[in-house]
C-alpha cells in the first residue's frame, strides 16, 4: 500500500516463517503474517529477493 510518506508490505506465507525478513526490513508480525514499511520501490525488490531465497 503506497502512502503519501510510506510504502507498507504485507507478507504472508503458509508454510515459509517471514517474521525474520520482516524485521530486517523495520518491520515485525507473526511468523506467516507480517508487514513492514519501507522507503521507496527499491526496497520493495530487495525484500522480494530476500523472501524468494527463503524457498
């Protein structure tokens, strides 16, 4: 979700725990149900790789 001064991610997974990815991303939850906010669009795909690598 794209705000004025934020981008929030959601992430959720059935079997892959993604609470650990979240906070590396200023982010938090619970283990197959997380978010995080982050600065810019960039970001966005760093966090896609880094959760892509988790499978």
């Amino acid at each position: 979700m794209e705000y004025p001064n934020e981008i929030r991610i959601r992430i959720r997974s059935r079997n892959i725990p993604i609470d650990d990815t979240a906070r590396r991303f200023g982010g938090g939850g619970q283990s197959f149900a997380s978010s995080a906010s982050i600065g810019s669009w960039e970001n966005a795909d760093e966090m896609i790789e880094a959760l892509n690598r988790k499978t």
